[in-house]
C-alpha cells in the first residue's frame, strides 16, 4: 500500500506533514510496523493525523467501495467485560482496521461449547486469523482448532509452547517499580504480593523477580519480614501494610503489586496518621483508570499496556503468526504521580 | 423450540428440576421472554442450571452439527473498552447466544467511516439485527443505514424517535436514591449532581427529577442551598460536598449522583473527621464494581442494569425491533451497603 496515492481525499505526504514525520515512517506506522519500531508518541502523532484528516487507506478504500470487510477473530474468555482488559480490544480493533479488517469478537466467558462454536464459525467465515486473548496474564491451553489458521495468545502464554503470544513484561515491571523507590534514597521497600509465588502466576512470580533483582543490583537483600503475600483485593493491602508499618523497623516505601493492594495501603497509612509520600513513598501496578489517577495523593503506578498488546498481537497475525512458540512481552511503563519522594532523614 | 427434546444430553425437565421451576418458565426464559417477566434470580437459576447441565437448545445443536452461526451486529461507540459498560455486551451476547447467534462487534470509537463500513459488512453477513451502543445514556442520532435491518438503539435514545431504545430509568432511579435517605429519617438531603440541566444530559436531568419527586412526595420543598452541580469527578464531590458540609446548616445526607462524586464526598468528610454513615450518610450511584464495594464503609448506590439491558436489546431485535420509537427504561436496583443510616437526634 505504500506510496500508492488514494484517488482522492489527503494523501500520505499531507499525513506526514501533519504529523511532523516522514512519508516513510507514516507508512511503517499504518502497515504492520512492530510496536517496538517507533515511540508510542510518533505512532500516536500519525494516528491522530489520520482522524484529523479522514485520510483512508486503500485497504480502507477497498472495503467502503466493496461494502464488505474482512475479519480478524477474536475469542476472549472475559476481556470485554472486565473493566479494563478491553483496551486490548481497541488495540487489535484499530490495528486491523488499519488493513481494512474488522474484529470479530466474542467473549465465552469460559463456555467451551460456545467457544467452539465461535472457532467453527469464524473459520467458515474465513477470518484472517484469531487472536485469543484473555483477562489476566496466565498460562493457557488453546483449543485444538488454532492450529487451522494464524493465531496468537494474547496476555497470556500458550502452556504448550506453538503458538506466538504477546504479554507484558512482568519481571521488568516490577523491577522498574522497585528502582523508583531505591532511586528516590529508599533502602528499606516493603513489597505486598497479589498472590504466592507457588499459584505460578506470572503477574506475581514475574513481579516479585522483579523486586529482587532491583534489590540485588542496588547490593541490598532481600529482608523476608518486609514481604508480604495477599490475594490482590484492597483488604489485604490494609492488614499487611498495618503488619509491615507498625513492625518494630517498618519500610519507608512499599511497591504494592498492585493499584487495589496500594489503596488499601493508603488507607492504612491514612489510619496511622502517616502521610504519603512524606512518610511513606508507594509504587502500584496496573494503573486503574478508575483508582490509580484519583487517590489522593495520585499513585504512581505501572501501566499494563493494553492497546500496544492487542496491536501487536493483531500485527503478528497479519505477518502469517507462525507458530514458533516465541513469546513477546512488552514493557510495562511507569506513570509518575504523587505518590513517591525521598525517605525523611533519620533522626 | 420450548418442548422439543434435543437428541442427547439433559433435557429442559432436567433443567426445571435442577433450577426449581417449571418447565414453561426455562422455555419462556430462555426465548425471548421480556426482562420484566421474571426475576433477575429466577433467570439466574435458570441460566446456571443451564450452564451446569450443559444443556443446549435446538439453536446451538444446529450451530455445533452445521459449524456455523448466524450474527448479531453490535455497533458501539466507546462501549468494549470503557470500565463498566462493556457488561452490556455480555448480557447481549448470552441473549444472542440462546438462539445460537454470535456477536459481531465493532467498537467505532465515534469514528464515523468505521462505523459505515461496519455497517456494510453488518448487511453483507445477512445479521439478524443491530444494537447500536452508547457508553453513556445520551440522545443519539443514528445512521440511516439501520433502517435496512431490524435495530435497537441501547444505553441511549434515537434522538428522531423512530427506533425503539432500551435505557436506564434515571428518574426511577434518582426517587429511589432520595427515598432510601427519607426513609432512613433524613429530612435536610443534598444533591450533588454530575451536569448542570441545561446540559440536557437524562442522568443528569433524570436523577435530579427523581430527587425532586422523593422530596415533593415527601412534603419536602427542594432546598436549592443543598444542591450543586458538578462534573461528575471526585474533585467535584470533595469540592462540592466541603461547601455543603461547612454551611450554617449542612445537610445530614447526600445523594450523589455518581459513584465518584461519592468517594469525593467521603474524602471531604474524612476531612472535616465525619463519620460515614454515623455523621453524614452517602448513596451514590452507578455501582462501579472498582469503587462501591471498596471504599470504607462500603457504598449504598443504584447499579446500572448493564446485563439486563443487553439482554432485553436482543430480545428486541429477535421479535422483530419494529421502528415504533419506544423507549422501554429498564429499572437501576438498589444495592445496599452500609452508607446509610438514620440521622443523629438533634440535641
């Protein structure tokens, strides 16, 4: 499609020059570019050129001609009703629109008989591909009929190991929570797990390496009695925070697995009279939309990233999706708030 | 199909037994049969023993022996990827699913060529119908395309008055609300409201009357010093519920009407060291599943009937979704917890 003028309407030069980038790199943008290639910002800037302008694609010209698109299927166990995973729906939606696709979607809610029936159906509808995605980042076992056309695991793995997935990068995630707080002077971080290293659940395993190894290469150990394991929920972020604050040498910060943990935090903190970040400095995960940006003082937290996922999840699909059991994950970036400072001097 | 006996596999006595009704009432739940028919419990006994038995009706034997489905389109502007609507996509896919439909669904993002191309497609697949979603209950105009095929306007209302719209009962809910404080014993109740009236907006507008109403039924006149007009973000209710609480004579009640604005509200009261609910009582409004349960003591507030409204939009559109411009509101239910208690005596 590249360099191809529409035959009428804007064209690729005036998105460039909108954008404020080159005709090349607004052609990589729109055509299957790996996330990896450009800034989140630069792809923003081409995106929001292409709204500005109405500037169409030939794919895109191809089907409001012919009136009839392809399809991309997506199988979700829960991700569009779960209050935040369907960002990854606007990704993979918006990616294969970009080729004149639209999305298929059902969420099965765990219905095999209706998952099933979903597959046979987008197969006889001859779908470009299936993405299969799923709530939270989880080992899984894919149903026998992928193997019939591209698919891709989408925030989790494929248990068997053929086909490609894309996930977040937990580990560096949680690594990159815990060097906030030692960069900011702190030496004794508390960590409130979502759930034990023994579930296997990569979003806790992968964030607790994390915390380690910051650990590690700061020369600190890890101090056992400043680690606690909840199930994820406000309450445990509470009772914890209340043990590791009230503990004879309590923490000056904690990273809290995430947001739901790292408000009930604040709210142990709130009880106790200590004020964050002043007295406690608090890193989350996640970024909630509906929590993490309205706390008070604001969390800083790390964001899953949901639309860049379903992107590329939609991106390898495109390129054929082999099956090679690679497993991209992608980084998880820190949105600063208010919620971390320097630990107070010791006395 | 009610009657008919699949092939293999539990029966629908096997589901009456196991769900404790009739055989007439699994029939009528699961073909169409109007929300208001039966219970929200009934049809949830009904569709867990389903799902229990694994039961299927004739329409998803004849997907599994044929290995396709026929479609329902599901158009929506932001409504897969906002945190709570996305609900209404479930309650439209079970109801599709019944009779052995899929949901096709493209959110637009208000992108008005990807919803035209949509359409086409929509069309071209031969779908039984189109729901045409809004993320939040507004007046809508929609695109003359769907006069074409059976369609329901959902969350909103056709603005021309021709397709019928399923949406939430604002004015039910905001009385509902009022009611719930009145009856408690509170006589001074606030109103902290999410849009000014003029911005026409029927949660604003329709919360506001039904407040109104509680209190004119109640022989109350409306207090204009103990209403505001926010935005809906919990600055506004901080803000506003500050003004409130500080006045000469401050309200013993709030009725926010939104969840956010409630949780502002509480950070004002902790604020001026008010208990909630010993010192001021909250009811709130929307039952954000990340907010409500969560915030300390748990919030008393009116849920959106999300799954039920997805339901009912298909049932519309499987009955055929003549262009009579009804508009059928469906009930918010009360959802108790523990924001709400009768007011302290006057000393």
């Amino acid at each position: 499609m590249a360099g191809v003028r529409p035959k009428s309407g804007p064209t690729m030069h005036d998105v460039a020059a909108a954008a404020g980038v080159s005709q090349a790199t607004v052609s990589l943008v729109l055509n299957s570019a790996p996330g990896s290639r450009f800034s989140e910002e630069t792809r923003r800037r081409v995106r929001d050129a292409v709204d500005q302008l109405g500037y169409r694609t030939n794919a895109h010209a191809k089907v409001l001609r012919e009136g009839v698109a392809g399809m991309v299927g997506f199988i979700g166990d829960s991700v569009a009703t779960s209050p935040f995973a369907g960002a990854i729906i606007e990704g993979a939606q918006e990616r294969a629109w970009e080729d004149g696709l639209l999305l298929l979607t059902v969420n099965t809610g765990g219905d095999k008989k209706l998952e099933a029936a979903s597959l046979d159906t987008m197969l006889s509808y001859k779908v470009a591909g299936v993405v299969y995605a799923a709530m939270y980042h989880r080992l899984l076992d894919v149903p026998s009929a992928l193997a019939g056309v591209p698919s891709v695991v989408l925030n989790s793995q494929d248990r068997a190991g053929h086909l490609p997935s894309v996930a977040p990068d937990e580990v560096k995630g949680g690594y990159t929570a815990t060097r906030r707080l030692l960069e900011a002077g702190h030496s004794r971080v508390g960590l409130i797990n979502i759930e034990s290293l023994e579930s296997g659940l990569p979003a806790a395993v992968g964030r607790h390496e994390g915390y380690q190894r910051a650990l590690e290469e700061a020369g600190l150990k890890v101090d056992p009695s400043l680690v606690r394991f909840g199930q994820g929920g406000e309450e445990d972020g509470y009772r914890y925070a209340m043990e590791l604050l009230t503990a004879a040498t309590p923490p000056t910060a904690i990273f809290c697995a995430n947001d739901r943990t790292a408000w009930g935090a604040y709210q142990a903190a709130s009880d106790l009279r200590l004020s964050i970040p002043e007295d406690l400095s608090i890193v989350g995960f996640d970024n909630q939309t509906t929590v993490a940006p309205h706390l008070r003082p604001g969390l800083t937290t790390l964001e899953l990233p949901f639309v860049a996922m379903g992107r590329r999840a939609v991106d390898l699909l495109l390129q054929g999706a082999e099956p090679d059991g690679r497993v991209e994950l992608m980084e998880c970036p820190l949105i600063e708030r208010k919620s971390v400072t320097h630990p107070k001097e010791i006395p």
